[in-house]
C-alpha cells in the first residue's frame, strides 16, 4: 500500500500503451503508470524490454483507492481489455513481453484474481482455454517518460494503435463497444 486508503494493482496486457486509458481519469483511480515487471534484469529500458529476453511484462501499476473503485471493478475493467487465451503476445504485438498476467499485491487480490479468472474460464465467452497468468507482484520498474500517458500526447497514434493491432476488434466481438475507448 502507498498510504493509508488506496493500493496497488498491477497487470500485464500487451502493450502498455493500450492498457491506460481504460483505467486512467476513472473516479477512485489515482495514478497510473506504464512499466515492467516479472523479468530479471534490474532497471530495464523499453529497448531492453523490446528484446524479449529479460522475462519481463509490459504492464501498468494502478494506485486505487478501493472504497472508491475496489479491486473487482479493476478485474472487471482488466478482462474485456485483453485475449486471454493467447500466451505468445497479444493482437500483432508477439512476443514473452506482451503476454498477460495478474500481479497481486495482497492475498485478498489474489484470491480475487483466481475467482474472476475462474469466473471467465465458466462464462463460456471464450472457447479457449483462459491462459493468463496470476502471479505474485515484483519489482515495477516505470517505463521512460514518453510512454506515460500515451493516449494524451499522441493521440491519432494510440488510436491508430488499437485498430490496427487487431485489439478494438477483438474487444468488440466479445465484450461490445463500451470497452474500446
């Protein structure tokens, strides 16, 4: 925990930029942050991460205040952004660092974690089976300026980003537009 009424989450979903908007200015959601996490090597750099070979996540760090926005609703949210059932990357962004997961803070999240994956694995929304990862949370490294708030400075291109990578189209078919802000 960061102070004394909110925490940390933190996931992984394919490329970063795609992963803040959907969750960033959201009553309850205080910050959040494009970086790296799950690798092993200390201080990464996005042309470390590009590479593919540090074990490392592009994820965002969310600090919540959760009597404002508790951790379900961030599950809630988290799922329709991603295709769970691909383990190699996500939409045209392949590769060990584009892969999902859950990072979890606390117990508690973990076993909320658990519960919605196994929720979604239940639902029948996806045929395949659901392979994203929950896993306890390391050492997050923020990703270089530039890639904070991507949605903002360069707008044309994070929705340029989004349609061509295949990720609105994927959202659309299974959760509808609401999720493709």
């Amino acid at each position: 925990m960061t102070n004394n009424y909110t925490e940390l989450a933190t996931f992984a979903g394919g490329c970063f930029w795609c992963m803040v908007k959907p969750f960033d200015e959201m009553d309850g959601i205080e910050k959040v942050v494009s970086g790296y996490t799950g690798g092993d090597t200390k201080n990464p750099t996005y042309e470390d991460i590009k590479k593919g070979n540090t074990g490392h996540y592009e994820a965002v760090q969310i600090e919540f205040d959760p009597k404002v926005f508790p951790y379900e609703k961030l599950l809630e949210l988290y799922w329709p952004q991603i295709d769970p059932t691909d383990n190699e990357g996500q939409f045209f962004d392949r590769g060990s660092q584009y892969r999902t997961a859950i990072f979890y803070h606390t117990e508690e999240q973990h076993k909320l974690a658990q519960e919605s994956k196994e929720q979604l694995a239940k639902s029948g929304r996806y045929k395949k089976q659901i392979v994203t990862e929950i896993k306890k949370a390391e050492t997050f490294y923020d990703a270089e300026e530039y890639h904070q708030k991507f949605y903002k400075k360069n707008p044309e291109k994070y929705k340029q980003e989004r349609e061509e990578s295949g990720r609105n189209a994927h959202i659309k078919k299974y959760w509808g537009e609401q999720y493709t802000k």
